[in-house]
C-alpha cells in the first residue's frame, strides 16, 4: 500500500491533489500548495475538522477526535487521516497558497 496514490478533491476550491496511502492529508494538501486551518496535528484541537464528501479513510491514531456523531455525518481531521480511497472532502476555508518561491 506503500506506493498507492489516491485524487482528493477539495470543495468548494475545485482542487485534486494525489496523497500517499501513508501521507495524511493535511501533508498531502499544505505539500501542493493548499492551505487548511491546522494547529495540533494530532487529533486533538479539531482546527482542521472538514466534512468528508465521498470516499474512505483510515487514522494514524486508535481515537481521533470525532464523536460517534460526526463520523457517522462523515467529519474526518485531515491532519490524522489517510486516504483508503478517491476522496472529495468539502472544505470552505481551503486556500491556495504560493509555493513558488523564486
């Protein structure tokens, strides 16, 4: 699974970007250029919390910080997940950002 590459869409930016199966997607985002609300980056802060369209993931930790609630409305925290799957996620404070530092 390594070397699996998945397309995750980002709404309402209209952005697809390719994440590693064992990149979360929070690195996978900032990595072409799109910016996400983050702080912790380890589940907890819920800073970067976003809804999560089509697709499947998994996380890095046992527990992330969603509610049964939330997982089940489809809420997903980028910073701890890993695409299993072509996402769309819906995030409507997504923006790019200049990575061109010439």
């Amino acid at each position: 699974m390594e070397h699996t590459m998945y397309a995750v869409t980002v709404l309402p930016l209209g952005a697809t970007v390719a994440a590693g199966a064992s990149t979360t997607l929070l690195q996978a985002l900032e990595a072409a250029g799109i910016e996400l609300p983050s702080s912790c980056r380890n589940g907890t802060c819920r800073t970067c919390l976003c809804r999560l369209q089509s697709g499947t993931v998994a996380y890095t930790v046992e527990w992330p910080g969603l509610s049964l609630e939330e997982k089940r409305d489809g809420d997903v925290l980028p910073c701890v997940a890993l695409a299993r799957s072509d996402l769309v996620l819906n995030v409507p404070l997504a923006r790019r950002v200049c990575t061109d530092h010439r």
